[in-house]
C-alpha cells in the first residue's frame, strides 16, 4: 500500500519520463498539421528542426505542456489507487 504522497511523487516521476521521451514526436506532429499545402516527409522536417532551433527546437513548449498535463494526471491516479485498495 502506497501513501497518497508516494503515489503522486511516481506519478510526476513515471510522466515526466513519458513526456519528455515522446515530446518530439507532439512537435513534429504539430508542424506537419500546420503545413499549408505542401507534401513534407518526416525526416527533411525533422532536419530542418534540428539545424534552426537544435534539440530546444523538439522541446520548445514543453514545460507549458508538463504544467498543463501533470495535475490531472495526478489526480487521476491517486483516485484510481485509492479505490483500487479500498473496493
């Protein structure tokens, strides 16, 4: 049985890792929504990224999306956990 503060401290940890391994992948994908009109392959894009902005390029917003996305999913698992143990 974990505390409630031992389950939302694995649950920033555990998320943080999953956001920042996939956070690339979100920024690509936007950039190639936001393409008007224009057939552009993944790694051309991924290279123009690279040689503009470098790595903070595939990492630009992230700490906005980490403060927007971290609460809920906190919450979310504490609930879930708390009635896992106790039905």
């Amino acid at each position: 049985f974990m505390s409630p503060l031992e389950i939302i401290s694995n649950t920033f940890v555990t998320k943080s890792i999953a956001i920042v391994l996939t956070y690339p992948y979100q920024v690509i994908r936007t950039r190639l929504q936001h393409i008007d009109g224009e057939s552009q392959k993944i790694i051309p894009l991924i290279q123009t990224v690279w040689k503009q902005r470098g790595i903070r390029g595939l990492y630009a917003g992230i700490s906005i999306n980490i403060t927007r996305v971290m609460p809920s999913t906190c919450i979310t698992f504490l609930v879930y956990e708390t009635l896992k143990t106790r039905l």
